[in-house]
C-alpha cells in the first residue's frame, strides 16, 4: 500500500497537471516552477561544464567516486524539463551510487525535434569517453521521455559500434511514441501526471514522421546486445506497459532486465525526495549501478 506521503502528493495532482491545454512554453514554466518541489539537498554540488557542446551540470556529492559516472537525462516528453528540474534527483542518484552525475541540457522540441536529443546524448557519452571515463566505470539513466532516450541512446551506440556504458536505469521510460499500449487506452489507469492524448501530441512534437524509428521509440528497436538494465514503473501509470513490453522484447533478445513494478504509485514517483517509495526506489538504483560498475 503506498505511504501517506505519497498519497498526499496524488491527492495534489488530482485532476491532472493541466498542461495538454497549455502551449509549450507555458508548459516549460510550469514545470520550471515545480523545480522547489525538488530540492537540491546542502550536500549536493553542481558545476557547470560543456560536455562536446552541451551545457551540462556534474552533479557531485562528498563521496561520489571520481571514476564512476552516470550520464542523467531528464524528463519531460522531450519538450520540456531541465537541469534545474532534475538537479535535486540526479544528486540524489549520486549519492546512492556514489557516482558523480552528468545532467545535460539536451535541446528541446518542437524547436529541435528528433534526432537532436539524441545526438546531445550521444555526444555527451562521446566526451565522456574523450575525457578518459572508462565506460566499463559509467552507466547511462534518465525518467520518462529521459527514461526513453536513456534506451534510445545504447541503441545509437550499437548502431554506431560505440562504447557501451556498463548498465543502464530507466524510471518509467516512454518506449511507444504512438501509445499503442493497454495501459495507455482510456480509462485504462488512474494516472494523475499524464494522459494518453497528451503524450501522442507530444510524441508527434518530437518525432511526427518517425514515431516508430527504434531511436525515437526504441520499444521497436533491435534490443540484442544492451547491458543489464534496470527499470522501474507503477501501476498508476499510463506509461506502464511501455516498460512491461520493452522488458518482455528486451528478455527474449537474450538481455538481462530488472523490471521493478510498484503498486498504485505515480510517474517518477522517485522525484519526491520526502517520499519514502522514493528513497527506496533510489537507494536500489544506487545498488544497481554500483553493483555494475
């Protein structure tokens, strides 16, 4: 049963976020003003660096190993989110993995759709290989639509013969740009984030024309020879079944996925630091990538 802290958080979501009658940029704002609702905690250090030509924070805690890294791409349907947003959680990662953190400013849609997210993740990974990171040291996350681009990008990897990252972490990954699955139908869940028609507008923002390009919606991507990943969902969640088919397809292309489904709990549950399901859920990350790298 979910804690009350996070039942509270359901109850202030009630009714939707609202942003599907909302313009982009009113959607940005919104969310840029949801940032206090993720504290950067006093221990956590940032520092701003260009990563091959994005702007991108090191997000850093004392402890933080200096050879493990996790590149981190935010959430946010690939039209808004930011650095500031996904500050908070990503050190909080970097605590319990004991990593240091790179966060990017990856470029947004509509200005910029499909593939430039993926190349400013794709060159992100590529500084840091430049800068001596062994990727045998590095593992590769994100949530939502940072959730999705964190598959895309190993699937861009492989396709370019690259460096493969030692793990991967995908919270609540959006795989299916077209919202073909069960739990996107409606009515299907009791999602208070998001809804299926917000997500296929936004889908097509981002890549109308090449909804099903495995690099967009990697749910239909060639999924052999990705590195053990671990994925975390609710069952509260329209995007549920985008990590339920991806870990199915990804399971029989011989890769070893660690599905977490948690029961009635919300999208990116993890971002809620004073959530004790969040705390957990980051804890485990933490465990996951330390145990891979």
């Amino acid at each position: 049963m979910p804690s009350a802290a996070h039942e509270q958080i359901v109850v202030m979501m009630s009714g939707g976020l609202g942003l599907d009658d909302l313009s982009v940029e009113e959607q940005r704002a919104v969310m840029e003003a949801s940032a206090d609702m993720f504290p950067v905690e006093p221990d956590i250090v940032s520092r701003e660096v260009d990563a091959g030509g994005v702007p991108a924070d090191w997000v850093t805690v004392d402890g933080s190993d200096a050879d493990r890294v996790v590149l981190y791409l935010h959430g946010g349907g690939y039209v808004m989110g930011s650095r500031n947003t996904h500050r908070g959680l990503a050190g909080r990662i970097a605590r319990a993995a004991k990593a240091r953190v790179l966060l990017p400013e990856y470029r947004l849609a509509p200005e910029h759709p499909f593939p430039a997210a993926v190349d400013d993740a794709t060159a992100c990974w590529r500084w840091l290989v430049s800068q001596g990171f062994a990727p045998q040291r590095m593992a590769i996350a994100g949530d939502s639509a940072g959730g999705g681009l964190t598959l895309a990008t190993l699937l861009a990897l492989k396709a370019n013969v690259a460096p493969m990252p030692a793990c991967a972490v995908a919270l609540s990954p959006w795989t299916d740009l077209e919202g073909s699955g069960p739990t996107a139908e409606p009515g299907a869940v009791d999602d208070p984030m998001l809804t299926p028609d917000g997500l296929r507008v936004t889908g097509q923002q981002y890549a109308a024309g090449a909804l099903r390009h495995p690099l967009a919606a990697p749910l239909h991507g060639a999924l052999a020879g990705l590195p053990p990943l671990l994925l975390q969902v609710g069952t509260r969640e329209v995007l549920l079944s985008d990590s339920t088919r991806f870990a199915e397809k990804a399971r029989a292309a011989g890769v070893d996925v660690t599905l977490e489904i948690e029961e009635g709990l919300i999208h990116v549950w993890q971002m809620f630091p004073d959530v004790p399901e969040a705390q957990s859920a980051v804890q485990r990350i933490g465990a996951f990538v330390r145990a891979n790298c």
